[in-house]
C-alpha cells in the first residue's frame, strides 16, 4: 500500500461528527483496520473534531473543521485543524488529579493522549496531529 491522503473539510456543527464516524467506518472497511485500532481511532479523532467545534471553532458554523488523514501500511495519521484563537496545552488541568475527578469536561486531550501512539498540538493549539500504528 503506499501513502493515502485525503482530506474533508465540515461546518462546525456538533451534527457533521456523524460525518467524521462514516469516514472513519469506509477507511476502516477499505484499509481492513484492526478492530482495536478502528476503536481507538474513531473515539480519538471523534474527540479530536468534537474539541474543534466546540472548544476551537465555539460552535461558529461560519469557521470550518479541516481534517486529512494520510495511511500505509505502518500508521494512519489524522491531521485535524480549527479556525479559532489556539490554546496553550499546558494550561489544561490533569484530569486524574484529585481536584479534577469530580469535573464533566478536560477529559478529551487526556482521551486523545492515551489512544494515539504519538500526538502533537501544532499552530498555537488550532491543530492537532495523531498518528496510530497499523503493526
């Protein structure tokens, strides 16, 4: 297999995640995904566009999400970028600290950390790169 790109760009409305589950269901069936990898990447990219809608894009359905992923035969790696002000990831409390455990949200980032084999938040925190490995 060589390198797959493709891209999809959405409206920040909570209803495209629908959009981003498909996508993930078609590389899944088209690629012949592990069905431990396909969990982990649909609940860490799910996350990933959810955070770009809500947190990133403050459900502007004027901004966009844009989302490419690349695969072959050793990874599959999904770039998703909002059109909001960033964050800085530092700032994020640790969700598994005492203090923290009672709260409903900052739970997300923790998620995508623990699903991905390698993360990074790029562009001022509007883009988020997870790569997941296939061997």
């Amino acid at each position: 297999m060589h390198n797959t790109l493709e891209s999809l760009t959405i409206q920040s409305e909570v209803a495209n995640i629908s959009v981003v589950e498909r996508l993930i269901d078609d590389i899944s069936s088209k690629f012949q995904l592990h069905d431990e990898v396909y969990g982990k990447v649909l609940l860490a990219v799910v996350e990933g566009v959810n955070n770009a809608i809500v947190h990133g894009n403050k459900l502007d359905e004027s901004k966009s999400v844009h989302i490419q992923y690349t695969i072959n035969e050793s990874f599959i790696e999904f770039s998703i970028k909002d059109e909001g002000q960033g964050f800085d990831i530092d700032a994020i409390p640790d969700p598994t600290k005492p203090e923290n455990l009672e709260k409903t949200h900052g739970r997300g980032i923790f998620l995508m950390n623990h699903l991905a084999d390698e993360i990074a938040f790029l562009e001022g925190g509007n883009t988020v790169v997870m790569k997941f490995n296939l061997l």
